[in-house]
C-alpha cells in the first residue's frame, strides 16, 4: 500500500496520522498553524474530516438525537456536528498547506457528495471511521475510486469488519489497512486490547494499525511492538484552546514525544537473526570456558579439581568437561592456563 511518496507495508516504518477532527475550534488559522505543528512534532500525516452537519445527520430534537453516556453527554448531535465540521471551502488550502509543508494527507468523508470533493482534490486515500463502519454503501463507494482504505473498527464486531472488507474486495481494491480502535473518548487504556492489532492483520490478510483515544503514548507503542503500520492520534495545538476533541487530543509536545518512543520501539523490533553482530562476538569474551586452576605436569591425569568452567571466553567450551576429566595433559601446564584440545592425550 502506498499513500502519497509514503510506503506501508511489512517491515516499513510506522506511518503516523494526526488527525485534526475538530480542533481548528472554527479558526482556518488555527487549521494551518495545527498543520505546520503536527510537520514539527514529526507526523507524516494529517487528516481531516469531510462532512457538514446536513451531511452526516438530521436537525432533529427528538431524543434519538441526543447523545448519551459519552463526554458529548445531551448535546444534539446536528448541532455538535455543526460546531466541529471542517468548512469544504477551507479544503483546497489546508491540502496545500499540508503538502508545502511535506506531510501527506487525506480525510474521511463520511457521504458520498464528500467523496466527489475529495477526489477533486486529488486526495491520495481514504479514512472510513468507526461508526461508518457499518455503512456498506459509502465504504463501496469509496473503494471503487481504487485508493487505499483505512477502516477503523471501534465499533465493529467480526462480522461488520468481513463485510466492510469484503465490499472493498468485490470492487477490486486490496488496498486495506484496518486499525483497531476503542471508541470511548477518552478510551480506558484497560480496554485498548492491543493483541488486535496482530489478529486483524493476520486473520483479514491486511495492513493493521492503531487509530487511538487513550491518553498518553503506551499504547501506541505497544500497538507498534504488536506490528502496526499504521497510528493515529487526534492532534491539538492546546488543549486550552477547547473544543469537542480537545480532551483526548495530543499536545505538540506530547505528539513529539509519542514519535521519538515509537521510532525506538521501531528499531528496537528489529529482524530474526541468530547471528551475532561484530560486537556482540565480542561481548563472548566474558562468556564461561575452561581453565585449569592446578599446576601439572606433563602425563598427569585431568581430574574435577584441576578444570573449571569460568570467565572469560578463551579456552573450550563447557560443553567438552566431561570429555576432558580423566584424559592426561601432554605438556606442563600452570594455574589459569586455557585448557586446549593440543595439550590433551585422547
């Protein structure tokens, strides 16, 4: 899969993702200088979200649109989705902004009229969100523009995850990641469930990653120690400045710092190799080999109280005591002298 000049697959490094949402508090300025934050705290990425409140939901005041049980609590979901929305007419700069800057970037539509803006923006991929999850029609669209999707599941059971994959599938795009997710705002990190990440990339057979509400940086680099190429993180210039994200959103130094530890965690991963690196041979010098503690002369008999096993490395391998106990030595030899194969009688 490749995004933009960015290339995701096994063994890339991780492509990070800060997402906007709505923490441009309504300010296109806010917006730019949000984008110009996230290029310093080391993103590659920033993502948006394409949708106005008529698009997304009704202006309707029965309780069905009243959110419960969320940091939203009895909000009317028209009119938050009308205070958080990115204005359209802020796309066009804001994608140029981004790629002056040199980060990628994309968003998620979330009808199909968002989608037919996007693509004339030449948006380089897509984001499906949770809850959009179980929109069959709009994943299906999306896929038919042949870019690479990314599909968060956060809401999503076995069976709505087949089915967004395999809708993706049936119109020719394998260009999937899907990243596990857990949409509470913020996510207890006890139900992060990072095992996931592994699961998703190896039962579905595609890229995974991690698009993640928890506070702080373990999880991500957890979710990276796990295989995710893919982490995402709602960006804030500061959170003081507030808005309907601003709780569960990153800081730039925050962000800074969850890139430094998951570049670590990157290379601290690592390949499966048995062979020792130059160093590391060195290091066998203080490994355990044999030596004699006793002074002998030639023909005496090597018995328990003569060899041992210790540091350092220079003599022969442990594994030869037994073969050597008992065997007599050819030549004098003297306390701390290495125990060598020329000088035994076999």
């Amino acid at each position: 899969m490749k995004i933009g000049n960015f290339s995701i697959q096994n063994g890339s490094r991780v492509f990070i993702i800060a997402e906007l949402s709505a923490n441009h508090n309504g300010s296109i300025e806010t917006a730019i200088e949000t984008i110009k934050a996230a290029k310093r705290a080391g993103a590659d990425c920033i993502k948006f979200q394409t949708y106005t409140a008529d698009t997304i939901t009704i202006d309707c005041n029965k309780e069905d649109f009243f959110i419960k049980g969320t940091i939203w609590d009895g909000s009317n979901l028209h009119k938050l989705y009308q205070q958080a929305y990115t204005p359209w007419e802020w796309h066009e700069q804001l994608f140029k902004v981004a790629e002056d800057e040199g980060l990628v970037c994309f968003s998620s539509p979330f009808d199909k009229s968002a989608v037919d803006f996007l693509e004339k923006l030449n948006t380089p991929a897509y984001k499906i969100a949770s809850f959009e999850i179980t929109d069959i029609p709009l994943i299906e669209y999306v896929a038919s523009k042949g870019k690479p999707i990314i599909i968060s599941t956060g809401i999503a059971e076995l069976e709505d995850i087949q089915l967004a994959v395999d809708t993706c599938r049936s119109v020719g795009n394998n260009q999937i990641a899907l990243l596990k997710c857990t949409s509470s705002y913020p996510a207890p990190i006890d139900e992060a469930n990072m095992i996931m990440v592994r699961d998703l990339g190896d039962r579905f057979n595609v890229i995974s990653g991690l698009s993640d509400h928890t506070m702080g940086a373990t999880v991500p680099i957890v979710a990276t120690a796990l295989g995710a190429k893919i982490i995402e993180k709602h960006f804030i210039l500061d959170r003081g400045i507030g808005g309907p994200d601003a709780s569960f959103s990153m800081n730039e130094k925050e962000f800074t710092e969850m890139v430094r530890l998951i570049r670590e965690a990157e290379m601290s991963i690592g390949i499966i190799d048995y062979n020792l690196t130059e160093k590391q041979k060195k290091g066998r010098d203080f490994s355990r080999s044999l030596y004699f503690i006793n002074d002998l002369k030639a023909g005496d008999t090597i018995t328990d109280n003569d060899i041992r096993s210790i540091r350092p490395g220079f003599g022969l391998h442990p594994k030869y005591y037994n073969k050597i106990v008992g065997k007599k030595v050819k030549i004098n030899k003297l306390f701390g002298d290495r125990v060598e194969f020329n000088d035994i009688i076999f």
